[in-house]
C-alpha cells in the first residue's frame, strides 16, 4: 500500500510539474481596423457604441480581439497618421485583420477634405494592408461600410456607400480576399425594421434623454448598444457563411433574422 501511495504521489508531482512547462496554447488576435462605426469608445460617451466593442465578447478565449480602429479615420489618414505599420510589425501567422472603411473615405465636405480619398485611391490602399497582412502569413477579410439610416419616401432604404461598397468588391475579386457585406446585411436589417424601429439601433436621444447628451443627439451613422450588438451579430453571421477557421471559437448566437 506504502509503495502504490508512493507511486501515486510522485505520478501526481509529474503531472502537475508537465503543466507548468506546457506552453499556453497560442491565442488567434483578430486586428479590427476602420472607423468610428467599429472603434472604442470610452465610458463617458455611452450609449454611443462601436460594433468592435461587443463583437470582442462573442468568442472564446483561444481568441483576442485587438480594436485599433478610430474615429473620424479613412483609408489613407489611418496610413498618414501611422496607425498600420505598428500593427504590421505586431502580426503572427494565422492573425485575421478585419478592415472596415469608406465612411470617411468618400467624404467630399469642404470641412473633411483631409480625410477624402478617391476611390482609386481607396482601392490601392486596402490592397496594401492585404498585401501587407498576408506578407505576414496573417488572413485579411474585407468588409464593406456599415450603412447609414437614410430611408426614402416610400419607406425603402437607400444605398449610402454605393460606390465604396463596390470598390471593396472590386478589391475583394482581384486580390482573392473574402468580403464580408455588412453594407448590404445592414441595409436588409433596416428595411426589415422599418423606419421607426431601425431608430433604436442609433443615436437617436431625446434632450434629457441621457445624462451625456443633454440637449439630445440625432445622429444617423454612430450606433447605441443595442445597435453595436445587432451589427457585429451581422459581422459573426459573414464569418460563418465564408467558413472562416475562426467560426469554430465564436460562442455568440446566430444572428437573428
């Protein structure tokens, strides 16, 4: 008895040894990079929501999600300001980046000139972060900007990034790249809503409505919670109809129709 204890206890410290000298199994970083209709946002500016945010919650733990991006960014001012090559130098092989532009990008207004990129241009800059991003054995994923809520007279949505939207197509096509359509899942959720209830998806406040915006906020293009939630679940819907690997690490509900 005296030896099988013996035996067992030293069985025991091997065990427990081997589980220290194990290495942690290598976590999948999926880099979100775009605008402010996916970025961070602090506490202090709720319910106003980047869908970034609760698609971090929707996977298990062998995945981190990285938000690098931010608001009021296009294509080439995320270039211009140096926000890519530090991600560049970050990536392992079998990292996603998922890329998110053009709301930015195709704004002609005099007061956002700086950050108006043609769509030529817009082009060869996602062809750089995929080329950039596969160079470094990671996978690149392109995603076509979320829509705006602009509803027509009849009540029918209108397309807000036409010509954004298939400039990602285009790239998607040449560079072999999956193109997950968020422009069109989120035009299709907001017809089906309809032009009253796709309000509770944005920053539609009342004054006095919440405490961070007294005087109220009729914003058509940043989302509340509710609404970062239901477009990242549009975002997981993409990953698994293209059967990326990482679907296998989502823990998140289908997306409701």
């Amino acid at each position: 008895m005296k030896r099988i204890s013996t035996f067992f206890l030293g069985a025991l410290g091997l065990i427990i040894m081997m589980s220290f000298l194990l290495p942690d199994q290598k976590k999948t970083t999926v880099w979100l990079i775009g605008d402010s209709t996916m970025c961070l946002y602090e506490p202090s500016r709720a319910p106003l929501t980047g869908w970034g945010m609760p698609f971090a919650n929707f996977f298990d733990s062998t995945v981190r999600i990285a938000n690098m991006a931010k608001g009021g960014r296009s294509t080439r001012t995320f270039l211009g300001e140096n926000r890519w090559q530090p991600i560049v130098d970050s990536l392992t092989e079998g990292d996603y980046v998922f890329i998110q532009f053009g709301h930015n990008d195709e704004a002609k207004e005099e007061k956002y000139k700086d950050r108006y990129t043609p769509v030529a241009d817009y082009k060869v800059n996602l062809e750089k972060f995929i080329k950039e991003s596969r160079a470094k054995k990671a996978i690149p994923v392109l995603i076509t900007p979320v829509t705006r809520m602009r509803f027509d007279k009849a009540g029918h949505m209108e397309e807000t990034h036409k010509e954004y939207t298939a400039a990602v197509w285009e790239v998607g096509k040449k560079t072999s790249t999956s193109v997950i359509d968020l422009d069109e899942k989120s035009r299709k959720l907001l017809e089906q809503m309809g032009v009253a209830d796709a309000k509770l998806l944005y920053m539609q406040l009342d004054s006095l409505e919440h405490p961070h915006y007294p005087t109220g906020q009729k914003d058509n293009t940043h989302f509340n919670e509710y609404g970062a939630r239901r477009i990242a679940e549009l975002v997981l819907e993409g990953i698994r109809e293209l059967h990326l690997s990482i679907e296998k690490q989502v823990i998140a509900p289908k997306a409701k129709k």
